[in-house]
C-alpha cells in the first residue's frame, strides 16, 4: 500500500490531482484507513491507465466514462477496445504531424547551415534539382505531404 504522496512523486502528480481523481471516481475500490487514502497495485495500475488516456488527448469525463465501462464488466470489452483504437489513432496522427514538422526542421536546419558555409544563398536558386542529394532528401521530405494536399 502506498500514501496519497509516495503516489504523488511516483506519478510526478500533485497531490490535488490524486485527490480529484478520487472525487471524480477514477480510482475505485481506494482504501482509506483512518481518513488517508491508501493505493494499492489496481489504483497504480488505473492512474498509469488514467495517465496515458489523459496525453493521448481524452477528457476527464470520457475517462471516467472508461473507468465506469471497466466497473460494469465483460459487456464493455468492445467499447473499451474502441475507445483505445480511437485513441491510437489520434496518437498516431500526432505522431505523423510531429514528424512533418522535425523534416521540415531539418530541411531549414541543412538549408541554413549550407547558407552560413557559402555566405549566400545561391546554392537554391532551382529547389529541389539543384541540391545535393542529401539536401534533395530533406527538401522531399519537408515538402511532401503539403505538396500531396495542394
């Protein structure tokens, strides 16, 4: 069993977190001796799950949703395995975003670096043909899924 602050430093969560986790209901079967709460391995186990639902974008009153599906039993497997194929989903096109931006900061990142090394930009005058292939790669890369939706 862990105290509401041993959880709060493992989770790098303010105990006022814990505690409105608690008053929402997320945290079901939560023991209480005397008044402080009490965690247990099933309480660590939801707060991981609570956690990892909360970065990939769901709200608090669709997770509590989710927590109450886990309550109510087997009948719920198939939302609960929805929900979670949404939320991957979201987490990949997050992920796909994030990737088009690190291109194009790479391509800028050669593109500028290139200019300090020549004092010039001369070197793009007819982008992409005119690059190096290492520059042709990145500028391919930075440019390719706008160009797709132009």
């Amino acid at each position: 069993m862990y105290t509401i602050g041993q959880v709060s430093q493992m989770f790098d969560l303010p105990m006022s977190t814990l505690r409105y986790y608690d008053k929402m209901g997320l945290l079901p079967g939560l023991a209480r001796t005397s008044g402080p709460r009490r965690f247990d391995e099933e309480q660590l186990e939801a707060l991981r799950v609570i956690e990892c639902l909360k970065r990939s974008g769901l709200e608090i009153r669709d997770i509590k949703k989710f927590m109450d599906w886990c309550q109510e039993g087997p009948g719920t497997y198939a939302d609960r395995l929805e929900l979670f194929r949404k939320q991957r989903r979201e987490v990949d096109e997050k992920i796909a975003e994030l990737e088009r931006t690190r291109a194009m900061l790479s391509w800028k990142c050669w593109y500028y670096g290139k200019a300090c090394e020549q004092g010039n930009e001369d070197f793009a005058a007819n982008l992409p043909e005119d690059l190096p292939e290492d520059g042709r790669r990145l500028w391919y890369a930075a440019h390719s899924k706008t160009d797709e939706n132009a």
